[in-house]
C-alpha cells in the first residue's frame, strides 16, 4: 500500500472521531524517545556513526552510495519524497475542505492534527540544521573533505568552505512525518493504523539508509529525527485527538 493511499481517502473512510480512545501508555510512548535523546547526549555516538559510515566509504574514490545516483537521487531522494508531500497536501485540500459545508468537516479535527504533525515533523528540521552547524560525513577530513567533526554540544571549529547543515536529517523527516497517519487511525481503523506505522518507519529508514551511504548524514542524525517526529505525533496526539475513559460524558 502507497504513502498516499494511507492518507486522506483512509482517514476519511475511517469515520468520525469516537466516544472513547483506545488505551494508550503515553508515560512510554513519551518517555522512552526522551531517554533515548538524554542518553544520546550524555554519551555521544560519533564512534559508532564513523564506524557505520566507514562502511560506505572508499578511500579516493567517496562514498558507494554516490556511484548509485540514479537510484538513491531519483527513487529515494525525489520520488519517494514526493510521494510524501502529496499526503501532506491531500491532509491540507481536506482540512480546509472541512471549514467549509461539506462531508469533511465530520473529520476537521483529524485532517486539522495531521496536518499540523506533519507540518512541524518536517519544518522543525531547517531550524534545527541552521541552529546547531553540524558538518555532512561528505565534509569531515575523514571522509576527504576539509571540515572538522565536533559532537552535537561541542563548540564548533571554524568553518574551512561553509557552516555545516546536517542535523537533523531532513529527508528522514519525510517520512517519519507519516507518523501522524498512526495516531490518526489508530482508534478508528487500527489494522490500517498499524499499516500506516509500518510504511512510516519503513519510508523513514530507507531514507536514512540512503542519505548515511551517500554520505549526506551519520546514522545519528537520522535517529534523532525519528525520536524528535515521534515525540511530536505523540504529543500531538495527545492533546488534539485522545479521548480517555475519564473525560468520557456521563
């Protein structure tokens, strides 16, 4: 099933928001993504990203994943991509469809969550890059470029060409943004909610995969991104959508 099969057709399809939501542990959903970013930034991964990164790389020659151009550039890095953006802009089209007479205003708090999880899970992320300066693997010295590696809350050294923009990933956002999909579904259609968690996570990590081996980002910088969209979806999730036993009506 395609991203953009998940989207506004499902939502809609799925029906009204119901009396009650399925029970959800939010002190995990929230709690293990926070742990997670605190250990990362107690203990900084850049071993382990060179480590995996090395994988990819050919001394003189670059990274393997720039001799596989046409994939990773046009399917994963364009195409794929794409695809998301049309979700997001069928989550629009139906939100403000819902402002108006019309069948969608039944789900105007749905569309109105997607579209604003969506929204923040991938424009958090030119702020983010621009705020903490972190260089591409393709930059460092490393890696035969002419920049110095500096962990996310280490001060950075002096540019050599340019400021760094890589954390986090951008593309990874993509399709992690999906995320919202599962909250939206999950207490009307939840076999199609699980579907929707599964493509997310999916899209999410061949994107991630692709931008590690053509040196674009370390496997870091994507984990982030994952933790940061979830928490968001989550949170979103939380306040708009969620309706618990207790603020049932009597």
């Amino acid at each position: 099933m395609s991203a953009t099969e998940l989207s506004l057709p499902a939502v809609a399809a799925a029906g009204p928001l119901p009396a009650l939501s399925q029970p959800f542990d939010f002190r995990l959903a929230l709690g293990i993504p926070l742990a997670a970013m605190a250990f990362l930034l107690l203990f900084d991964p850049s071993s382990l990203d060179f480590a995996i990164s090395r994988w990819f790389y050919v001394p003189g020659e670059g990274f393997i994943g720039r001799h596989y151009g046409s994939f990773l550039e046009n399917f994963l890095h364009d195409r794929a991509k794409q695809a998301v953006i049309v979700v997001g802009v069928l989550a629009i089209a139906g939100f403000l469809l819902s402002l108006l007479p019309t069948v969608f205003r039944r789900w105007r708090r749905v569309l109105g969550y997607v579209v604003l999880a969506m929204g923040l899970s991938t424009s958090l992320v030119n702020p983010l890059k621009t705020l903490t300066g972190m260089h591409c693997p393709w930059s460092l010295k490393e890696f035969g470029g002419r920049e110095i590696h500096t962990a996310l809350l280490e001060e950075r050294a002096a540019p050599v060409v340019r400021a760094g923009r890589c954390w986090p990933g951008g593309h990874a956002s993509a399709g992690f943004s999906l995320l919202a999909l599962f909250f939206a579904l999950r207490d009307r259609r939840p076999r199609l909610a699980r579907i929707a968690l599964w493509t997310a996570l999916g899209l999410g990590a061949a994107f991630s995969v692709g931008r590690v081996m053509q040196g674009a980002h370390f496997l870091s910088h994507n984990l982030w991104t994952l933790l940061l969209d979830w928490t968001i979806c989550t949170l979103g999730y939380r306040l708009i959508l969620y309706r618990p036993e207790a603020s049932a009506p009597a």
